[in-house]
C-alpha cells in the first residue's frame, strides 16, 4: 500500500517535534490491519443498505473551531460520526462503522463529545470524534506539495466510488453521518458536484485565527517559522514573507476557495459562526439541523433519514 496519504493527510509530519510524531511502526501494523480486512470490507459493502442520503461535512480554514463544532453537533444531534476507533480503519470504512455501532454507545458518544476538549483539533478517547484524515487523503490525488493540485479526472471517478462509501456508512449507522474534512477547502467544487454532500462551512474571525495558526506552529512543530496545516498552491514563494503574512494570506486563500465553491450550491451548504456557536449553541445547532431537513426535503432521495 502506497503510503502517499499520509504525506497528503499531514505534510508537516516531518516538521512535528517528537511529542507529536507519529509512530511509525504503529503506521506500518494499521496497514497490515487494513488489508487483511479486504474480504471482510468486500462482505460488508455488499450486505449493507446504501442510504443515498447526504453525509453532513464540516469544514473551514485551521484553528476556525471545527472541531468544538464536531464534538457539540454529536452530543446535541442524531447523528453517526467517525471516533478515533473507526479512524483506524481508514481502508475499511465499513468494518470501522460496523465496529463502532456495536462497541460504541449512543450514551458513550454523547458523554465523550460533551468532553469539549481537543489539542490541535485531536480528541484523547476511543470513542471521541476524529477528522479521518487518511480516509479523505485516500480519496483525494493531489500530485504537488500542497492541497490544491490534483488531477481533476481521477478525483470525479475517486468521489463516485466514495460517495457511494459513504452512503454505505449511513446504512451501517442507521442515521445521518457527520465528518470533519479540512483538506476538502480548494476541491469543494468537484465535491460539491459529484457527491451530495451536505456542507457546514465554521467560520470564525479572522484575527483570532490567525494567532492560534501561529501558536499551533510554535507548540507543534517548535517554530512559528514553519508552515502548518492546509497548503494553497503559491506556499512555499509566500514563505519569503513573515510568518504573519503567510497565515494571514493562508487564511485568505483558504476561505476565499471555500466561499467560491459553496456560493454555487447555496442549498447545499450552512455558515456557521464560531462566535454564534459560542454564546447560542442551540441557535447554531436549529440552524444546521433546518438548512440539511430543507436539503433532504428538496433532494431526489427517496428514504431521507431524519434526526
């Protein structure tokens, strides 16, 4: 197996101190896992009813609260989402959600999410939310050192096969399934068009984004001076820059590729403010779970799955 979606999961990983390095020996075991379970996955895929429902995705620009947003959205919603026990079966999806049902707890779910606690957008606990980074890099062929290129004609036949995944996930969970993907911000727009997915954009200010970019930098990889997180194509000429500027145009980038791709789908989509989420969780919470009903009411499903 390729390792090549790790590197597009997480370009830093070079750069972590050792507190955050990955271990790779580990890596090397959930590969093996992985593929042993291929017969297993074949099984499963073929016995699960596939809801042509759309999978509820958070996303946004690094540091904007997506993963609080995650965690309230669990403990307040009826809905399925992926713990950092199915995380590991990013090459089986089915065996991981199948697994999750039935060792995981809706209660468990619940008391883990309202635990509100992340370092770095990374939960402690089995049954806490994860991104599901490598499930997604799996997907996605960017071909340069950043998340921006990718070969467009293998990506639209990828989220075919990918979507029809994720229906298979909403089988196995019986409900709405929620995911966090922040690689997802410059190919929204193929996203968007060949899935149906349903977006909630977490938007938060702009300021406040940029200093915790940069005390992420610092406390990750040891150095506000080396980049973090999603790479725009054009990073490494605006490294010349200060490490202000880099973030601030990272952050530009990012929400201005966000904004472009959700604009041409406004039924598809829900902005939600970090600071809105903070002072009235519930209104945030009424907010999404109307804009996805009105979404599922006015899709071609015919079995939309309700809260």
């Amino acid at each position: 197996m390729s390792s090549h979606f790790r590197f597009i999961s997480s370009m830093d990983a070079k750069d972590r101190i050792e507190k955050y390095k990955v271990n790779n020996d580990d890596e090397v075991l959930l590969d093996e896992l992985n593929a042993a379970l291929s017969g297993i996955e074949y099984k499963l895929c073929n016995s699960v009813e596939h809801i042509p429902a759309g999978a509820i995705l958070i996303t946004g620009v690094p540091r904007s609260g997506s993963m609080f947003l995650y965690q309230y959205m669990i403990s307040k919603m009826r809905v399925g989402y992926v713990s950092n026990m199915m995380a590991r079966f990013y090459s089986a999806p089915y065996t991981g959600a199948w697994l999750q049902s039935r060792l995981i707890s809706s209660e468990m779910s619940i008391i883990g999410a309202n635990n509100f606690k992340s370092v770095h957008g990374v939960t402690d606990f089995i049954y806490e939310p994860h991104e599901f980074g490598y499930f997604w890099a799996n997907y996605f062929p960017f071909y340069n050192n950043n998340h921006e290129d990718i070969d467009h004609e293998i990506f639209r036949k990828k989220l075919k096969d990918m979507e029809y995944v994720l229906q298979g996930v909403t089988g196995i969970f019986k409900m709405p399934v929620v995911y966090k993907c922040m690689i997802a911000p410059f190919v929204l727009d193929d996203i968007l068009k060949y899935t149906s997915v349903f977006i909630v954009h977490i938007l938060r200010d702009k300021n406040k984004v940029v200093d915790s970019i940069l005390k992420v930098r610092s406390q990750r990889l040891g150095t506000i001076n080396k980049w973090w997180s999603i790479r725009p194509s054009g990073w490494e000429e605006i490294m010349n820059s200060s490490p202000r500027e880099q973030v601030s145009w990272q952050y530009d980038q990012t929400f201005n590729a966000i904004e472009a791709s959700i604009s041409s789908y406004p039924e598809r989509n829900v902005t939600i403010k970090y600071e809105d989420l903070v002072n009235s969780p519930e209104k945030s919470i009424e907010k999404i779970e109307k804009h996805y009903n009105d979404f599922l009411l006015k899709s071609s499903f015919k079995s939309p799955v309700s809260f």
